[in-house]
C-alpha cells in the first residue's frame, strides 16, 4: 500500500503541533511566565527563534503553550459533538421516516440557519468567556454535523443484506446500529472528525481573538494574535509566527483528512 | 415550481420562528439585569425598578416574547438600552457598512473562484491544477483576521496604500471603497478558496457525464464542450456554496468589522454583546438569522429554475 504525500504531510504537520503542545508540559526553551523586559520586542534570532514579545517574553516558548489550549478545545469540542451527534444520527437513521428522524432533520436546520460564528461569540457572550464555554460554543455546531454524516451512511447501510440477516436473526434496531452499522461509518467518521478538529481550531482562534476563548495568564493563538495586533508595525514576527501556526496546523489536519479519506475509499481517490 | 417554492418558504418560516426562541430563551438567560448595567452598579433599587417598568422586563417571559415578535413584524424592533435610539434607526446605519462589505467580498470571492476552478478543471492533472489545489489548500487553513494583518502589514504600513482601519462614511463613495477593499479581501480570500475547490471537481464530474460525451462525439472540442454544457450544469453547487457563503460572510464581517474597527453590524453585536444590551443583540441576530433564511429561499428558488428534477423531490 502506497501513501500518498497528503497523508504523510498532513501527518507529520498535525503530529508536530500535537508533539509540541505535549512537550510543553515539561520543557520549552524559555519560561512564559517570566516576564524580562530589558529582552522586549526583539526580532527573531538564535536565542529567541521567534523573537520576544511586549513582556520579553519568548515567542517560540508562548507558541508552544498556546498550542495545548487550541488543540485541547478543538479536541473536547469533537468529542461533543460525534458524542452526541453520532447516536443520534444512528438513531434517526434506525428509525428512518419517524419523529424521531424528523426531529432531528429540522434540529439540524435549525441550528444550520445561524451564523455559526455569530452564535459561538453569542453563547460565550452567554455564558462568560473561557476555554470551557468555546468548548460548549464550538461542540454544538459539531452535533449536527456528525448526526448529519452519520444519518446519511448509515441510511443506506439499513438496506443491505447484512444488515437484514441481523434483523432476521432477531437482533434490535439498537443492537444492529451498534454491532453493524457503527463499525461500517466509522471510516467516514474518523475523517470527519479530522475536519471538524481543524475547524474548531479556527473557531478557537477566532473567539480567542475576539476575548471570548481561552482567558489570561495561558497563552493561545488567537490571544497572542489579539496582543501582537497593537503591535504590528514594531514588532511584525510577533504577528507572523502565531497565525503560522494555526495555518500549519490546520493545513496539517485537513490534507490527514483527505489523505485518510483516499485510504479508506480508492475510489473516490483524484475524484475530488 | 409554485408548490415547491410555497413548502420550502413553509418550512423556512417555521425555522425561523424556532430561531427567534431560540435566540429569546437564549439571551433570556443571560446573566446581567440591563437596568443595572445601563444605571451603574451605584443605581438606587427604586431607579433600576422604574428602569425595569419602563422597558418592559417585568412582564412574564411569553409575553414579552410575543411583544417582541409583534414588534419586529412592524418594523418596531424597540430603543436600544445604551445607545438610546431607535434599533431599527441603528441597524440601518450600520447596515449602510455590513451590507456593501459583504457583497464586496462575495463579488470579490466569486470572481477570484469561478475563472480559477474552471481553469484548474480544464487544465486537471497538471501543474496550474496542482498549484491550484496547493493554494487552496493553504486558504482554507488561514483564518481570516490573520489575512487582514498581514494586508495591513503589506498594504497599509509597507505600501501605505490603504488605510489600516476606520470609516469615512459613504459621502465621498470611492474613498469609502477604498477603507473597505482591505477587510472585503480579507474576508474574500478564504471564502475563494473553498469556492474554487467546489467549482472546480462540480466541472471534473460533469465532464465525465453522459452527454458531454455525446457533444464531444458531436465533433466538439472539450474546450467547447465545457464551455457550452458542463458550465452551467456545474454552476448548480456551486451556487448553492455562493448562498451558503452570505452567512460565513456576514459572520466573518464581526470580527474583521472589529479588526478594521468598521462601524458595522458586527461590531454592533460585539458591542451590544459587551455592554450587556441584549436588546440589540436580539434584533441584529433575528436579522442576519432572516437574511440567511432568505438567501437559502432564493438559493432554492434557483436550483428550482435550473434543474426541474429538483422540483419534485422532497429533501
């Protein structure tokens, strides 16, 4: 089996940001609390690869931290979502034509018709800003995502052989969505939650830049980005290697998408 | 045509409703009483209950909801808590900004998107399409407000072309432009990369249909043939990713409206979002909720007009 660049860029870029954010924990080049002023505002060189920022603080250091807080909400705000989106989907699907289906169709379009952005800064506002409400805020947009996939595979699953030979032997709906047909969509589901992980990066950044994300003394992406803003014409790297960053990443996660999607259906390889 | 049309308003209209309750409920529940945080935290108890009696807040929850819905259907969307004024008279100011800004960017998106999808499907395989497809790549990955740094970085402080933020008002229409062009680009830019990518595999999988092959049998070259046929079939996602965009754009525009500091809708709702005056956050949400409504309508509406089949099924 031959893998394709996707795969291995995307693979390496997304295993780097997690890599980095794990190393964090026990070691970067310079500590992100300290604060040494007479080192402020310099520009990238050997002893700080990305410069320093306003505090003197090291930026490459402050990269690395942010990276936990992004990834961390991305992550959680996935779980939410295929935890709750995809019995759903399952559900709606076993129960096809039903209220059941039906209430979950028009939740779905209900939720579709806000502007996803709009509503997350909207609940955060809500609810307070921090990295537990951009959870909450980012999560919900992914439920009926999942339920979406998850319903639309899994309607066409109910209709094979397989699946008929399960009834037959007089499993439940609820068996045979667990045994048969949750096993048959998790390829689609596993490339689906490498999209909404990157997605959610974005919109982390996004609250984050905005004040409603992950609050200080931790530092993130996007709150670094809101910082260097002010900052921009003297210290310009402090606004490049931030959103390098994010872009890095999310790049990373979306061609791992893509190159998974390729391993696990051949045929729909090039077709895109 | 007629029928269908009628079903989806009917279903959009209940969507609707459900999205104002939602929005109700929601904000409902927001902590924060706006009779205290328009008095101060050093108001007397009887100043913020005659504040609370004249706006209304003591009334029970259905009520209110019900006079509120009432309201907006005669264009009575109540007086905002901070600003003093009408809401209506404060969305259509800040509309005169958000309104022009996203069709700029969506006229920008679309231009950039079209040419360059078709000639990456034209040219499939081969280095345009690849370089094409890299660039795309990094688009979708960039988020929006960094773009708009780095365009005033380059454009505003380097070139000192534009300027890096502020609005001088549409007296003078092309220096009003010009303070748009910045945040319409940046909000373009990634908007184009995803329509790029839909316009073009819609292009790859029409070439492969059925009667492209037939017209190319016909003695037509596949320049012609794509040209003449596969275009406007493939142009049916890639409207429905144009109507789809409004939304992202409207959404984008608060927080790009906040980095160039435009006196928008957007910063309208941050702003109404801060100072805890739910009222306006209320409105604006209901408006920018109807104006998607309303664009799916007419996305539909579309896909009707071009495609007959569509027309009879349900979903």
């Amino acid at each position: 089996m031959r893998l394709s660049p996707a795969l291995v860029i995307g693979a390496a870029l997304s295993l780097t940001a997690v890599g980095l954010a794990a190393l964090s924990f026990f070691w970067t080049p310079y500590d992100v609390t300290r604060l040494t002023v007479a080192a402020r505002l310099q520009p990238p060189s050997a002893q700080h690869w990305f410069g320093t920022d306003h505090f003197g603080r090291d930026i490459f250091s402050m990269v690395m931290v942010g990276a936990r807080a992004s990834i961390a909400v991305a992550l959680v705000a996935v779980g939410v979502g295929a935890g709750l989106g995809v019995p759903l989907g399952l559900a709606a699907a076993a129960r096809r034509g039903g209220w059941l289906d039906e209430l979950v169709m028009r939740l779905n379009d209900l939720i579709f018709a806000f502007p996803s952005l709009l509503l997350a800064i909207m609940i955060t506002a809500t609810l307070g800003p921090g990295a537990f409400n951009a959870v909450i805020a980012i999560g919900i947009f992914n439920i009926p995502v999942f339920a979406r996939v998850t319903r639309g595979a899994a309607l066409s699953l109910w209709t094979r052989d397989f699946v008929l030979a399960a009834r037959v032997a007089g499993k439940g709906a609820a068996r045979i969505s667990v045994e048969h047909v949750l096993p048959n969509v998790a390829n689609l589901l596993i490339v689906q939650a490498t999209i909404q992980f990157s997605l959610g990066i974005l919109a982390e950044a996004g609250l984050s830049y905005v004040g409603l994300g992950v609050q200080p003394p931790m530092p993130s992406w996007g709150r670094m980005l809101n910082e260097a803003q002010t900052m921009i014409y003297v210290a310009p790297w402090f606004a490049i290697f931030p959103g390098l960053a994010i872009v890095l990443t999310v790049l990373g996660l979306n061609l791992l998408g893509d190159g998974l999607r390729d391993l696990s259906d051949p045929k729909v390889r090039r077709a895109r | 045509m007629i029928a269908f049309l009628v079903r989806r308003a009917a279903t959009l209209a209940l969507t609707l409703l459900a999205a104002t309750a939602v929005i109700f409920v929601m904000l409902e529940v927001a902590p924060g009483d706006p009779a205290v945080t328009m008095l101060g935290l050093n108001a007397s108890d009887e100043a913020v209950a005659a504040l609370r009696a004249e706006l209304g807040l003591n009334a029970p929850p259905l009520e209110r909801y019900l006079a509120w819905l009432a309201g907006m259907l005669r264009g009575d969307f109540g007086v905002s808590y901070t600003y003093r004024t009408p809401i209506a008279e404060l969305i259509a100011d800040r509309l005169a900004v958000s309104g022009p800004l996203t069709l700029y960017a969506l006229a920008l998106s679309t231009l950039i998107a079209i040419p360059a999808g078709v000639h990456a499907a034209a040219h499939r395989g081969r280095a345009a399409d690849a370089a094409t497809l890299g660039l795309v790549q990094i688009g979708v990955a960039t988020p929006n407000f960094w773009v708009a740094m780095l365009l005033v970085l380059a454009f505003s402080t380097g070139l000192r072309w534009f300027s890096a933020g502020g609005f001088p008002g549409w007296g003078d229409p092309l220096e009003a432009m010009r303070a748009l062009t910045l945040p319409a680009v940046s909000l373009a830019l990634p908007q184009a990369a995803i329509l790029t990518r839909v316009m073009r595999s819609a292009l790859i999988e029409t070439m492969s249909e059925d009667y492209i092959r037939t017209a190319r049998a016909k003695g037509l070259s596949e320049r012609q043939a794509l040209r003449r046929h596969a275009l406007r079939n493939a142009m049916i996602p890639v409207l429905t990713i144009i109507g789809m965009q409004f939304s992202f754009l409207l959404a984008g525009a608060v927080i790009i409206e906040n980095v160039f500091f435009l006196p928008g809708l957007g910063r309208l709702v941050f702003q109404g979002v801060v100072q805890r005056d739910l009222i306006v956050v209320k409105s604006v949400l209901t408006l920018l909720v109807l104006a998607v409504t309303l664009v799916t309508l007419a996305v539909d509406a579309a896909y009707a007009a071009v495609d007959p089949r569509l027309r009879a099924r349900r979903r």
